[in-house]
C-alpha cells in the first residue's frame, strides 16, 4: 500500500502546475458577455419553446372546432324540433276545438246536473290536468314518443268521456216552482 501511495505522490508532483489552452478563449468570452441576456439562450431550449407555443395553440384551435361543432349541432336540433313543437300545438287546437263542439252538446242535454255525471266531471277535470302537465313536458322534449302517446292518449279518453255524458240520463230542470 505504501507503494501506491509513494507512486501517486511522486505522479502528483511532476504534473503540470497549470493547464494552457490549445487557444486562446478569452476573444470568445467577451463577445457572450457583450450579447443582450435573452439571447444567451441555449437552441434546445428555443425549440421547446417554440413546441410548446404550438401545441398550445393547437389547443385552442381545437377546443374552438368542437365549441363551434356542439353549437352547430344544438341549432339543428332546435330546427328540427321546431316542427315537432308546431305539430303539437296544432293538436292541441284541434283537440280544444273537439272539446267545444262536444261542450256545446252537453248544454243542449244538461247532463251535468245529474247525479251521474259528477263522477264524469272528475274525471274529465283530472284529465284535462293530467293532458296539460304532460303537454308542458313535451314543450321541454318533443322527441319523447312516450309522452307523446301518453298525452294522445289523455286527450282520446276525454273525448270518450265527453260523449259518454251525452249518453247519461237528463234530470229535467224544475219548472215553475
């Protein structure tokens, strides 16, 4: 041990005190001292630079295609229920105008002041109650098929009722008293 050490101590000693260039490097030296600092920059770092100004701006042309694409898509839906909602208040109207055709009759025949048409009259009410919440929700989705038939189907069984009235027995109204 006492060898390599006495033989790293005489390599020590004969190596040079200082180290020259090959060139002289100070000429270098200045001209980057007299630069401005933003372009002491290293080119990698320029180039992620400029990879990330890219991919950011990809980022917003993105998000702004699919922004554009939702709302072109919203716009037709409302275009395409537009129709539904015209065909829906179209029926309703010809429903109304049933209903009055029909009311019409029921004050020739009076049937509502038996006994047997107040049970007819609830049911007819709830009906009409039940046939406007159900047009109001199909204000809100034209497209649902369900509601559709379901809100047909309250507007069908008033009629029915309307006309089975018709039928009821009339109490004559007392004359002459």
């Amino acid at each position: 041990m006492n060898e390599a050490k006495a033989k790293l101590t005489q390599l020590i000693n004969q190596a040079p005190k200082e180290i020259q260039p090959q060139k002289d490097l100070w000429s270098d030296i200045e001209k980057q001292l007299d630069k401005p600092e933003f372009k002491q920059t290293k080119p990698e770092h320029q180039k992620s630079s400029q990879w990330i100004r890219l991919a950011v701006a990809s980022l917003v042309l993105l998000t702004g295609l699919v922004g554009m694409n939702l709302w072109q898509q919203n716009a037709a839906s409302i275009a395409t229920d537009s129709p539904l909602l015209a065909t829906l208040s179209e029926i309703k109207q010809q429903h109304q105008l049933q209903v009055q055709q029909l009311s019409h009759q029921q004050h020739l025949t009076n049937w509502q002041t038996s006994e047997l048409g107040l049970p007819l009259e609830k049911g007819i009410e709830q009906l009409r109650k039940a046939a406007e919440q159900i047009y109001q929700a199909l204000q809100q989705t034209p497209n649902d098929k369900e509601l559709w038939q379901l809100w047909l189907w309250t507007q069908h069984k008033e009629i029915e009722l309307l006309q089975q009235g018709q039928k009821l027995p009339v109490n004559p109204s007392p004359q002459g008293a």
